[in-house]
C-alpha cells in the first residue's frame, strides 16, 4: 500500500517516537522499516480474509495469539463485516505482557484491531484484562475458559486426564528416583547449570520437551546431550505424553520462562525457573510458593531432593467444567450473531 511506505512522513510519528523513547528507552525506538513491512502484510492479506469469511458464512472467529499482521487482518476483516472475535489465551500474560494490559485509548471505530472477547485460562489473567477493557463501553469482555491443552477428549468424548491412561515415561537405564520435566524455550543449549545437575545425579531422570515453535532446538540439544556423555535423557517433542499427562508423571518442572509454569502450578507440580525473566514474568507464581527462581547447580538439586513425589491438584474436573463455560460463551455468541442478523 502506498501510504504505509510514507509512515515516517505522519504527523504523529516523530511525537510516537519521541514518547516511546522516554517511557521505555532509545533501544525500543519504532523502527519505521518493519512496522511498514507489517502494514502492507495486513493489507495483503485483507482480502483473502474478507472473502473467506464470506464463503463460510462465518458467526464467530476463534484464534490464538492475535497479536501478528496477519491475526490484524483477519481481526480487521472481521469487524468490517460484523463478526465477533474471540483470542484464547495461548501461554503467559499478565502485567508483565504489553498485549493485554493498559489499552486505555483504543480506537471504538473499524481501524481497533483488538480482539472483541479474550478466552483467559483463570481469573487471574481475566483482571488484568478486565482492568482495561471495563472502559471500553462493552466492546472488549474477558471471560475464564481453563486451558484448553489441559483438557484432552479420546474418540469415545471422555476427558482421558481424569481416566489416567498414561503411566510415564520409559528411561534408558530404567527406574529412576525422580523425573524433571524441562520445558524448553528457543535456546539452542542447555545451561551449564542444567548440565551440571544431570552429570552430578544419574538416579534422575530428565525429559526435554521441546516447544513446538522451535522445533530446530532438538538437534542441537540432543547433540549436547551427546557430546556430554548425559544418561536418562529423553527429548520429547510433544509426541509422547500430552503436556498434562507428562506433569502428572513427574516430580518437578523446570524452564528458562515457559508459560508451562502457569499450567504447572493448575497441576500442583512445583517450578523450578532457571532465567531471570522467568523470576520476572512468574513474581506471583514465586510469591506463594508454586515455583522457585534458581540459578545454580547445587541450589537446583538441593531444590529437586526437597520435593517429594505428591499427588497432583485435581484440576482436571475442574479445568474442564471451566472450559465448557468457555465453549458455551461462544456459543452464546453464535445464538447472538443470528439473532442479530
């Protein structure tokens, strides 16, 4: 498009600019290339949602992660033709994520991109929200669905988390005395913390789980694993256990920041946070107990021996009576749309 490509020439840019550098520092200035870039993507791709949206007759669109050029123009497409959106809720948010908090002047005509309703896995993330949203006239709700991952249907329609059909994972040299369950995030290594932890207890058992945005991480983590001679590692690339099933056949969660530390503690099962934006993103979660920041090899595994094997929350009845109330919003939605129609 070609005003995008004028964007430096606006007249609020250089006061944008200038507002963005004093409240978060000159490294955060807007770079002027990239943000073009992203408009004429969502422009690009504004038609093909327009028409696709048309051909379904959709009522209602269900998406995770709205916060892309092309989550925008499908938002965008949606709100030109009356059709509500709605953003499940994919890992961590609170104060800490600039999406979902502080939208205090957001625009009430067709250029607001921001979803209609937001799809919170608790309450907690549902205030944050709510914060913001409360003056906004009714145009953005937040309302609490569970964490949809968290509940699991077999082909007979039952919740196989509340059927515990998965035993745990299997280990090279056997029985081991306690099993960590590592979420990964995009590093390609793991840190000599971790390395040391696993060299000095070959009675733990240790399972990568790799994230699946960053799938390319296995190699290079399997490699390392390799070359350091590591025992009882198993690296899952999310094929062997569903995430819940996996936290209930372990003793102890360990990331650098994964939002798996929310669903962690919806489990019962303690976090050990080994990055420092974890201890940031997670203050809350640190506060009360539900997980702990550690940086070193031996306050790791004096953490992993004071934890004995517990039994898990009962969340699962729980997270899933919460998400039939997400799904019957929606629903409700859908009724609404063809009333309204």
């Amino acid at each position: 498009m070609i005003f995008s490509t004028k964007l430096e020439g606006c007249t609020n840019w250089d006061r944008f600019s200038k507002i963005i550098e004093e409240e978060l520092g000159p490294e955060f200035r807007p770079n002027s290339s990239k943000i073009n870039f992203h408009i004429n993507n969502l422009f690009q791709q504004l038609p093909f949602f327009s028409k696709l949206l048309e051909s379904t007759n959709c009522k209602v669109c269900v998406m995770s992660g709205y916060y892309s050029s092309t989550m925008f123009a499908l938002i965008k497409a949606c709100r030109a033709i009356g059709v509500k959106t709605v953003e499940i809720q994919h890992g961590v948010q609170g104060d800490a994520h600039l999406a979902y908090r502080s939208w205090f002047n957001l625009p009430t005509d067709h250029t607001n991109i921001m979803p209609d309703y937001f799809w919170t896995w608790s309450i907690r993330e549902k205030v944050i929200i709510d914060n913001w949203a409360d003056s906004t006239a009714g145009r953005h709700k937040a309302f609490v669905g569970g964490n949809p991952c968290l509940t699991i249907y077999n082909k007979k329609g039952e919740n196989i988390v509340t059927k515990n059909e998965f035993k745990g994972y299997e280990f090279p040299s056997g029985k081991v005395s306690k099993v960590i369950l590592f979420t990964c995030q995009a590093f390609e290594n793991l840190s000599e913390a971790v390395i040391k932890s696993i060299q000095m207890r070959p009675d733990f058992g240790w399972v990568f789980r790799i994230h699946p945005q960053y799938w390319q991480t296995e190699k290079s983590i399997r490699a390392q694993c390799e070359s350091e001679g590591l025992k009882n590692i198993i690296i899952d690339k999310g094929e062997l256990l569903p995430l819940s099933s996996a936290m209930l056949c372990s003793t102890v969660h360990m990331t650098e920041f994964s939002s798996s530390v929310i669903e962690a503690a919806a489990v019962g099962l303690h976090s050990i946070i080994i990055h420092p934006y974890g201890r940031e993103l997670y203050a809350d979660l640190i506060e009360v107990g539900a997980a702990s920041y550690i940086d070193s090899f031996d306050d790791i595994l004096k953490k992993i021996d004071s934890i004995s094997p517990s039994i898990k929350s009962n969340f699962a009845l729980a997270n899933e009576k919460a998400f039939m109330e997400g799904v019957s919003e929606i629903m409700s939605l859908v009724r609404r749309t063809e009333y309204s129609k």
